[in-house]
C-alpha cells in the first residue's frame, strides 16, 4: 500500500509531466504563430506591390490611350481657310 508521502509524489511527477506537456504545446503554437504572422507580413508586402505595379501599367496605359488621342486628333483633316 502507497503512504501519502508516494501518493503526493506521485501526483507531483503527474502534474509536474502535464505542465511540461502543455508548456511544449504552448511554445510549438507560439513557433507556428510567429511562423504565420512572417507569411502575412510577407503576403500584405507582396500584395501591396501588385497592386502598385497594375496601378502603374494602368496609368501608362491610360496616358498612352490620350497620347494616341491627341495625335489622332492632330491628324484629323480641318477645312482650309479661304482668305
């Protein structure tokens, strides 16, 4: 039979085991969260970027459609003036 002294061993080693246990869990999910919070970061730069580039080709584009229109409307033939 357990005297109290091993039963209250026993249930220091157990917990003890237990806190050691969850303290693994805890750092692992810290590692994972740091991990996740890196690809964000890298993912909101990434995507910011994108965005400033399609933001750029969209204004060339658009710069280039008036060059175009005004060259086109520069070609446009006028009536002469008679004098």
């Amino acid at each position: 039979m357990l005297c109290f002294f091993e039963l209250d061993f026993l249930f220091f080693h157990v917990k003890f085991t237990e806190a050691k246990h969850y303290h693994a869990k805890l750092v692992n999910i810290r590692k994972e969260m740091l991990m996740l919070h890196e690809k964000t970061s890298k993912l909101k730069k990434r995507a910011l970027k994108l965005q400033q580039k399609r933001q750029k080709e969209e204004l060339e584009r658009e710069q280039q459609r008036e060059k175009e229109f005004e060259r086109e409307k520069q070609l446009t033939a006028r009536p002469a003036k008679r004098t």
